[in-house]
C-alpha cells in the first residue's frame, strides 16, 4: 500500500513511501474452517479495497493536571479511509490520518470482526522515504550516546529510537516518533534493505490482537527550526486519552532527593535539607527491601537499617513525601499485595526500576501497573529504558520516567545539548541532576540549567551528593525556587550538538536555562517573552573564575531587564547559564543597575 508523500510549506519531507502491516492468522483461519474464505496473496494489505472516506475536524483547548503548559492547543483536520478485504474473510482495516499545523499523525485501525477472528501482527510495513542528503540523530538503545548519519550509513539490521530527529538537506527539522503505546510493543527505526533513503519501522516482537483495536499513532513533527521540535510535542499528549483519574489533587509534582545511605538518620537528615531548600520528598533507592533482583526478596519487608514507618511519619512533619525503589522481579511478584501495603505506609510514589517493557506481554503489563499504583494514589517513575509516549495524560500518576542517558552516566555537555531536540521530544525525562559529585563533565552552571531543559514534573535533585556536601553556595537558590511544573515554554534557540536555550514561565516568573557543548559558545537571550512596559529582576548564575571563592565557582548577577532587551554570554566549555526572571516593583529599582548590554 503507498501513499502520497508528506509536504512542509510547500517542500516534500516524507516522499511516497509504503503503509501497512503484516498480518499471519492462518493457524487460526484453520482451526475454525475458515481458511477457504481468505484469497491467498502476497501481502496482507494487497487486497485491500477502499470503502470509504469520512472526515473530521477538532479545535480546542484542555488542560493538563500538570504539564510544560497549562493550556494544551489541539487543532487538526482528520480523515477516516476504510478498507475491505477482497475475498470472503470479511477483514477491514482503517487508516485515521490527522493533520495539525505541527505535522502528521496516522495509525491502523482493525473493526469488530464479525467471527471473532484474532489478529496476530508480524510486521510493520510502514515506511518513510527521505530526500538524499537527510541526516538523522540516532541513538542505538534509550540511554545510548548520539550519532549524526545519513541514512546510508547507518548499521545493518541496527535498530534505532525514537524520537528519530531528522534534518534535511533544505535546513528544514522533522522527527518520527509515536504516542498511545500502551497495548502494543516496542516499535523502532531500521534502514530499508532495498530502497535507498529509506526509514523502516521495527517491531521488538508479534503481537496478537483481538478487535476492535487500533496500532499505537505514527508521528511525522515538521519544522523550521529544531527547536520547533520540542515546542510542538504537545502532539503526543493529543494522540493520548483524556485523564481517567476522577480525583488528582493526590497527584503533586515537585522536588525530590535521594537518600544515599539507606538508614534512619540519614533519611531524617536528608527530609530536614529538603525542607530548608524547598524540595518535596526524599527516595530510598534500591536495596532497601533487599537484593532487588533476587524474586525471594519480599519488597513488603524493610531492612532493619530502615525504621520506615518512623521516616514517613517524620517526613509527614516536615511536609516532605517518601518515595521508594521497586525492581522489576518484586512489582512482577507482589504488585497486587505491595500497592495497598504502601498505600498503608503513607508512600507517596514508586519508582519502578528494570523493568520489562518492549514485548507486547510486558508494555500492557507495565502500563497496567501504572493504573495499579493509581488505585492506591502512588504516583511513579519508571526507570532505565522506558520512554514515554503520552501516556502521563491519561494516567498523570506516571509523573516521570527516564529513557535518557543522564547524570548517572556522566554524559558530556555536547551529548546534553543534542537531547532537547530528540529524546525530549518524546516527554518528560527523570536526567537525575547531580551538583557536587567531581566525576561530573559539566560546570556547575551547565547542572542548573539542566534543570529547565530538561523537564520532569518530578524533578531528582542532588542525585549523588548528601546534605554534608553543600556549604552555603548561594546559587542553589536557583534550585529552590524552580517549579517542576509551568504556564507556558517556549524554545529560545538551538540546535543538537551545539546549545540549546528554554525558557519556562511559572504565574508571573520565567526560567531560563541555557547549555553550551564542550567547546563553548556566545549565546544571547532576546527578552522579549516578558511582558512590555514591565521592569524585571534579573538573578542570573554563570560559571565563574577563580575570583569565586565559592567550592562551585558559580558567578550570581543581579540586574534589571525588561522585554526591550538581550543578554549576552559567553559561556565556558561545558558550561551554561541558568536565569530567574521576577517582575520587580518600581520602588526596587533603585537596588539594582540596570543590564546595559555587555556580555556576561
């Protein structure tokens, strides 16, 4: 089956490239006589006759529990072609195809049949022919290092993720992608063995159905810049369902710490430096029940180490929620019996690690565990591989997930600067920001700006280090003013490998985050997202020289800015800068000099 090819403001993006799938149902066919029906072809979609075409249109507005926005735009116009098989096996097939003004979204639809046939899928057909000269990031696993290639010279048989960001030879931006993934498995991106130019999609493994159902939606996000990529990703919470959580207010974003050492005081400790620097909850990571990988361990039993009941109930004082490590082999074990445990506990979430996810058997598994944790308001974050796909908006408990090769890895600053405009593409992404840890590859600075580029409604603080390693550096008011969650984003400039600058409002208050790559770079911010007429604090934090006395070298500068201006910076190899952008009254603006345009 070909389709007609996908054009961008007048410039061909996807050329005519082939859709469909593949389907084997013969076993069953037999087994209830009904192999004579079915005319033997090819290719499963070869008989495939159009019926019909009925169309529709939507414009609204919805708003997200939480989310990178508080008012999410969906607009597209849609169209609906069904399909017959022609033979007497009474198959159809739909294509739902929608356009929005950021790209192209469609999927396959498989009716009720009539005789209960199942449907067992081998193969996704689908694929995108690209013009020559496209090059593509690509990334072999989830929390793999990047590499730009052109098609061509891309490995055999190697599979690659999504989203796949693809920039054209015109300077034009595109990235496929996926959303509504939640009853099917792992899809990804291969090379065509026999047309050049050509992306086809990889199935992890066969998945059987039963109809009516619908395939996971296909992503073709268009744009004039790679920054436009990232704005325009609200067209993977639009492919999701509505919210089904009748109540949220149980569900809270915020701040969380890692307690390093699993032990009562150290918890305490760590719920006490929470509290003074605005964090909200603290996570007993891996062990704390045991040997995580080990099925005999019992995740309903604390180590003696851990007065659990004592933690939550502190915690509770101070306002402070506890979130604890759940390892594949216990949530497979024990869900149905440790969800109401911790419930019980006072457990405000769980974060699920090494998880399976990528064969239909365990994407429904996990997905269905995330609507288990929402029975006894736990709130989750999934771990390692997993990567989102919209799902958050139809079960806000799942808060985060990580998929992203992060700080636990220690990445460099240009692998930082790439992630933006592909991975996050996708959704939110636990990057578990570190600060003081020496093995880091990045500046100080660099780490607080993380913290806006990479948005995570629950945001992992301090991911290494303890309450004893900060000695007062005043920038880490930066970190304890920051919300996870925001009003508005928009991308201010980047390009993978090179920078990326985000800025995310908050009410009346903007955060900016800028990053550089190894090499550094001069970056300018234009202010003109603020609000005209309007004098502005400006806190800004950038890496210093050794006039800094501080352990973290972070230069903090305080200026007035309104929407007239543009700050300019140089920023160091790896580095970055971080801005808290607050409107100031005009009986305070004689505390502060106004920025007069140098280079900071």
């Amino acid at each position: 089956m070909d389709t007609n090819e996908v054009n961008y403001k007048n410039e061909p993006i996807i050329l005519d490239s082939r859709m469909g799938i593949e389907m084997e149902n013969s076993e069953w066919e037999s087994a209830i006589a009904y192999s004579s029906k079915v005319k033997a072809v090819n290719s499963w979609c070869d008989n495939l006759i159009q019926q019909g075409v009925v169309l529709e249109n939507k414009e609204q507005q919805w708003k997200p529990v939480y989310g990178e926005r508080s008012l999410v735009n969906e607009a597209y116009h849609g169209a609906v072609i069904s399909f017959l098989k022609d033979d007497k096996s009474n198959y159809k097939m739909d294509i739902e195809v929608r356009v929005f003004n950021e790209g192209v979204a469609f999927r396959y639809i498989f009716p009720m049949h009539p005789d209960a046939l199942f449907n067992s899928i081998t193969e996704d057909k689908t694929e995108y022919t690209v013009p020559e000269g496209t090059k593509a990031w690509c990334a072999r696993w989830a929390q793999a290092p990047y590499k730009e290639l052109a098609i061509s010279d891309w490995e055999t048989a190697a599979t690659y993720e999504r989203a796949l960001t693809l920039h054209l030879p015109s300077g034009k931006w595109a990235a496929l992608t996926d959303a509504d993934t939640d009853n099917w498995c792992l899809t990804n991106f291969v090379r065509s063995e026999t047309k050049v130019n050509t992306i086809a999609t990889n199935m992890y493994s066969r998945t059987d159905m039963v109809t009516p159902y619908a395939t996971p939606w296909k992503i073709i996000l268009l744009a004039e810049t790679a920054g436009e990529l990232l704005e325009n990703n609200d067209i993977v919470l639009n492919l999701n369902s509505s919210c089904e959580i009748a109540d949220t207010n149980w569900i809270k974003p915020g701040k969380i710490m890692r307690s390093t050492v699993l032990g009562t005081q150290e918890a305490m400790e760590c719920i006490d430096f929470c509290e003074q620097h605005n964090m909200q909850y603290i996570l007993f990571d891996w062990k704390w029940y045991g040997p995580a990988f080990d099925y005999a361990s019992d995740a309903t039993k604390v180590i003696p180490e851990i007065d659990m009941r004592k933690v939550v109930a502190y915690g509770k004082s101070k306002n402070i929620g506890v979130w604890l490590y759940v390892n594949h082999h216990a949530l497979e074990k024990q869900a149905s019996e440790l969800f109401p445990t911790l419930e019980e506990w006072g457990i405000a979430g769980v974060k699920f690690g090494f998880v399976q996810f990528k064969t239909h058997r365990w994407a429904t598994w996990v997905h269905d565990l995330v609507k288990l944790a929402a029975r006894y308001h736990l709130m989750v974050n999934i771990h390692d591989e997993f990567r989102p796909s919209g799902f958050s908006r139809t079960y806000p408990n799942l808060l985060t997930q990580e998929g992203i090769c992060g700080n636990e890895e220690f990445p460099d600053a240009t692998h930082n600067t790439i992630l933006p405009f592909t991975r996050m593409i996708n959704g939110a992404a636990d990057y578990t920001i570190c600060y003081y840890d020496k093995r880091l590859k990045t500046t100080h600075a660099h780490q607080l700006a993380a913290s806006v580029i990479f948005y995570s409604p629950l945001m992992t603080l301090f991911w290494y280090d303890r309450p004893s390693f900060y000695s007062g550096e005043k920038e880490v008011e930066f970190f304890e003013t920051l919300p996870t969650v925001f009003d508005d984003t928009k991308v201010i400039s980047g390009e993978p490998g090179k920078s990326a600058i985000i800025a995310r409002r908050s009410a009346d208050e903007w955060f900016v985050g800028g990053i550089t790559n190894n090499k550094g770079s001069d970056e300018t911010v234009k202010l003109n997202f603020l609000e005209k007429g309007k004098e502005y604090l400006a806190r800004i934090y950038t890496d210093g020289d050794v006039d800094i006395k501080s352990k973290t070298s972070v230069r903090c500068t305080y200026v007035r800015i309104d929407s007239s201006q543009t700050l300019h910076f140089k920023l160091k190899p790896s580095g970055g800068v971080a801005i808290h952008i607050l409107p100031l009254l005009k009986s305070e603006w004689g505390k502060y000099t106004k920025y007069k345009g140098r280079t900071i």
